[in-house]
C-alpha cells in the first residue's frame, strides 16, 4: 500500500505562522478535502505536499516510485504553447516517455539500420504498453471536451482566465499519479463539467487531496475531511456532511471545557484577590497555574453567533424593470428584446453556460455597460451593492480596521442595536488580532472577504453577487447565507455554485446563449431534476417513433420467446425506471454513509445499461409486431 506522511510540518509568512507541527497520513484510494477559513495556509499546505514549496520545519515521506500531480487555483502555463502542447509539457513519467518516444522514432527515420535505436525504441514501446501511453492523447482530448474545451489548436496566451484553468485541470488529469492534488478544481467550471468531475474523481484510482469552496462536490466526493484551524489540523472520518456533525459535537465539548475552565479560573480569581502570601510551594504552585490558566483562557477564541441581521436602507416598490432590451459583442447577442421584473424581496439566480452572458446582465442592472436597444428602469430609492469578480482597487498599506471604517465606523441592526466595524470584522471571521493587518499582509481569500464585508456595511437594499463563492472558503459563505437569510432586499446572483444556489435563490433566470432566456420558479436542485425527466421524456419519445420508413424486402415474424417478451416488456421498462428514481432519492439520503452510497452508484449504473437494452429490444420487437 502506498501512503504519503506528512510529519511535523510547520510553515511561516513573515511574523504569521500558518500551522505548526502538523502530522497526517494520506493513504491509498482516500478522498480527502482540505477546508478552513482563508488565510490559514490551505494552499500553502498544498505547495509542500506538492513539493513546490519547502516547510519551516518537518518533512513530507513517501515511497520512491510514489507520483504527485498538482492543480493551483491559479495555474501557470506557458502562452506560446497550444493547449495539447501544454497538456503533454508536464513532467508525468507517461509525457517524458511519449516525448522520448518522439524523439527516437525522429532519429531511427534518419537511421533506420542502427540496431541501438531499434532496441531502444522496442524497451520504449514496451514502457507505453505499460503506462497505457498510446491512449493518453485521445483521453487528453476526451477530458479537455467534457471540461468545455473542444478547439485543442488555440493558444494559451489567448484563452480567459476559466478556459486556462481548465486546461490545468485536465493537465494533471491525464497524468494518473498517486495522489491528486486539487486547489479549486470546481472554479469556472458550469454544472455539466462539474458533474461529469465528480463521476470521474468517484472511478479514480488514486487518493486525492482537494480543496473546495463546492459543499456538494465536497460531500459527494470525499471520504475524509481536514480541517485547518487556528494552526492546528483536525480530522474526520466521512465526508463534508459527517465533518458538520462532528465538528459541532467537537465545538460542543470544547465550550464545556472552556466553561470549567472559567470557573477554576473564577475561583483562583477570589483566591488570589484574598492576598494569600506565596511563600509555601504550595501556594508558589497555585499562583502558577492561576497565571497559565489566565494565559490559556486569554488565547481562547469564544464563538459567538453571527447575528447578520443587518438594517438596510428602505425600499420601495419600484426596483428593476429591462423593456425590450438587446445587447450584443461582435456577432454573440446576449440579450434579444428582452423583459423582465424585478420586485421588492426577489431571490434571483442567473444561470447558464460560460459565455451566455450572465455577468454582462447584472452589469447591465448595475447600470455598467449600457444596453444597446430597450429601457433599463431603476427605483428612487434603490441602494445596490455589486459584488464583482474583481475587487475594487484597495490600498495595499491601509490597516483593514482603516478600509472597513471608510464605509461605515458603526451598522445598525433590523432589531436598532449598532454594531462597530471591529465587531463586523470579527462577525466575518477575522480575529480582533488581526485587525491592525495591512491588507498587503492578507492572503487573497481574505481581501475578497474584506471586500464583500466592506460592500454589507454600506447598508445596500439590492445587492448583485456575481460569482461570490469563487474566491470564498466554505465557512464565509456559511456566514454571507446567513446575512443574505435575514436580509430583506433584493438578491440577484450569478453562481455556479449548486449548494449556494438551493440556499439563496427562489428563482431562476436561465440564459441559453443567443438572447434566449427562461424563468424557473424553484431552486436550482428543482431545476436540474426537472431538466433529467425533460431529457428523458424527449429520449423515450423518440425510442418510441418507428424507425425509417424503408421498404423491408423482407417481413420477419416473431418467434413465440419474442413474443412472450413483448408482452412483459413495457412493465419491465417502467419497473426499471421507477426503481432509478427511487434510488435517486435514497443516494440524496445517504449522508456520511459512503458504502451504502456506493452500492447504490453501483446499482444505478447496472441498472441504466439493462434500461438501455430493454428499450432498445423494446423498438426491435415493436418493429416486428407492425410487420406481423
């Protein structure tokens, strides 16, 4: 069995010490996501284990043969190399092999009679057969298309930010190691390409280390769960839904311990105000530990409850309203005589494929980018707050106590209690330590944090989210949610984000490419759900049309066993289907437990081909009935 340790490992930025002494082991087939607020060194970690940064102290352990492939957030690539030039540019032992191979078959065409590159390329034909080698090209291009990305001849230097993560992904894909090492694998990517990750992630044959912003990928995919904080790793068995249980029982007991702690604490308080002289060991000894208890219970950081209730500016019955608008770039029309409605305490998610122009729409609310025919209409006392893909411009120098307090020193509640910007800091989780910080100091994660937390306090009653949990950790977003359940404006939403979406949106505004939209009342598992029985009605509608009218220059009869089957076989079909759909709500219900989860993966599939078959014979012996 191959196992990676990772052995008292401890990492540094400056005077900010991520994590110290950390010890873990990642064994064969483990499934492990990395979560923890931004800011406590999970990328950072991923470096080191990945072998592109070094540790403080520490070292990282596996066998001599054991393989690693590392996927950034965001990835490096080279702009003059076309996309299947940089998928094969890695240092995989299957792409130097492919290269070598090249490389020989290239000089044996210049010297066919020298038998050292003859033997050469026979060990090396050997090796392919091996590593599978000969397939890598078409599994390259099979990967590249199912994340979106189908011309394999474009640059990179001119490919968006999306299209080049992409194409990093499939990068180490391809490459098969031992462990996988993911940093945001979901970002960019629409809810196909997501999907068809996490199927391929659940059939791979490695471990894999990732982190992600996607609950739902994360619960689906993982079967272990590391969490950083406060520096310290704490792992649990299970996925993302197991580790909120057991983090809760966790955050459970420690408040116990806290609390006996603050009654010893209380009582060596009295004792000491008493005046006892310490001039016994014993009374040295209890001074002692009052002094360390004091230390540790200073250091404890208390848990409050996020109360985000905040009071927004009033709004009136006029929000949004678009008339008859049409917007286009170059040939791509986005928007096509276009209407739509805004009212007061709308939940509004827009979805759609990359391109479509989900982003364009809500700059065009914002009154951004301006439309090219039709009307915009806005309310008077409309207040709206944009969270961009893009963070405005901050100054690096600014302390962040300083940048929050520009928009608000104090926010007021919907119950009239204020609240300064120093308890909103720690509200969205950055400790009172930290809030003398130079943003320079802080890790991207949480400038964009500050970012969205300095938007809330100006107190908006429209707030446009596009792409919030991109660049968020799990834990922010589980605060934004909370904020955005008690708000009482408007929230319109771009988000790929299926988990964010069920929580946030109450409907939905569909952009299908070229300016043509739907609107879906529901949330976004409604939607899906209602697009795999829409597919299957129009697929079972054509299984069930003849087939082409050619004339038959002979007639077939059934046999007795065909007939017999005939008779049997739509029950068969509608037995089959319904036993999919039941099991399509037990896997929603299987929590933690993996095993029954993947017996019951295991069962769908088995069941989709013989559905396949059935349908299929179901068409052969309609045919032959028509012709008897």
């Amino acid at each position: 069995m191959k196992i990676i340790s990772i052995e008292h490992v401890t990492k540094s930025y400056g005077d900010k010490t991520l994590f110290r002494d950390l010890s873990f082991t990642i064994t064969e087939k483990e499934r492990v996501g990395l979560i923890g607020v931004n800011g406590t060194g999970k990328s950072s970690l991923l470096k080191i284990i990945a072998g592109i940064d070094q540790p403080d102290e520490g070292e990282i352990i596996f066998p001599r043969d054991y393989s690693i492939s590392y996927s950034a957030q965001k990835p490096d690539l080279n702009p003059e190399f076309t996309i299947l030039e940089q998928i094969f540019a890695g240092d995989a032992p299957v792409f130097r092999l492919l290269r070598e191979y090249e490389k020989t078959l290239s000089m044996l065409h210049k010297d066919p009679e020298n038998q050292a590159l003859q033997d050469m390329l026979f060990q090396q034909q050997k090796e392919m057969d091996a590593l599978n080698a000969w397939d890598v090209s078409t599994n390259a291009k099979t990967i590249l298309t199912k994340l979106g990305i189908e011309d394999f001849e474009q640059f990179i230097g001119h490919l968006s930010g999306g299209q080049k993560k992409r194409v990093a992904l499939a990068q180490v894909l391809i490459q098969s190691p031992d462990l996988l090492i993911l940093d945001e694998p979901t970002n960019h990517l629409d809810y196909e390409s997501v999907k068809w990750l996490e199927d391929y992630l659940s059939r791979y044959a490695g471990s894999i280390l990732l982190v992600t912003h996607d609950r739902y990928f994360l619960d689906r995919v993982t079967n272990r769960v590391f969490e950083l904080d406060g520096g310290n790793l704490y792992s649990y068995k299970g996925n993302y839904s197991a580790f909120l249980k057991a983090k809760a029982l966790r955050e459970e007991q420690e408040a116990a311990t806290v609390e006996k702690q603050k009654n010893l604490f209380r009582r060596e308080l009295e004792w000491i105000r008493r005046g006892a002289q310490a001039r016994s060991t014993k009374q040295k000894a209890r001074i002692q530990r009052f002094e360390q208890l004091d230390e540790k219970l200073s250091s404890v950081k208390t848990k409050e409850n996020l109360d985000m209730s905040l009071r927004g500016s009033r709004l009136g019955k006029q929000v949004f309203e678009l008339k008859d608008a049409s917007k286009r770039f170059d040939n791509q029309v986005i928007l096509e005589q276009f209407n739509l409605l805004v009212k007061p305490g709308d939940r509004i998610g827009i979805i759609g494929k990359n391109g479509t122009g989900k982003s364009t729409l809500l700059n065009i609310l914002a009154g951004k980018i301006a439309l090219d025919s039709g009307e915009r209409i806005i309310g008077q006392t409309v207040k709206v707050a944009f969270y961009t893909q893009e963070s405005e411009d901050m100054d690096e120098n600014k302390r962040m106590i300083e940048y929050l307090k520009e928009a608000a020193e104090v926010v007021e509640t919907s119950d009239g209690k204020t609240i300064s910007a120093a308890q909103m800091l720690e509200r969205f989780l950055f400790p009172p330590s930290t809030h003398g910080t130079p943003i320079r100091k802080l890790s991207g994660g949480e400038k964009r944090r500050l970012y969205l937390l300095k938007i809330l306090m100006h107190e908006p009653n429209v707030l446009l989210l596009d792409e919030p949990t991109n660049d968020l950790d799990t834990q922010t977003l589980t605060v934004l949610e909370d904020y955005l359940e008690d708000f009482s404006g408007v929230v319109i939403t771009v988000s790929h984000d299926r988990y964010f979406l069920d929580k946030v949106a109450e409907q939905l505004l569909v952009l299908n490419g070229g300016g043509q939209t739907d609107l879906f009342y529901g949330n976004y598992t409604e939607f899906l759900e209602k697009q795999v029985h829409t597919l299957a009605e129009i697929k079972k509608e054509e299984v069930k049309k003849p087939a082409s009218s050619q004339e038959k220059t002979k007639k077939k009869r059934m046999t007795y066993k065909e007939q017999k089957e005939f008779e049997t076989i739509e029950d068969d079909i509608a037995a089959a289907e319904a036993r999919l759909e039941e099991i399509a709500v037990e896997l929603n219900r299987t929590g933690s437990d993996f095993e029954k989860a993947q017996k019951l993966a295991e069962e769908e599939q088995e069941l989709n081909g013989k559905l396949e078959y059935m349908i299929e014979r179901w068409t052969y012996l309609t045919e032959l009935s028509e012709q008897g």
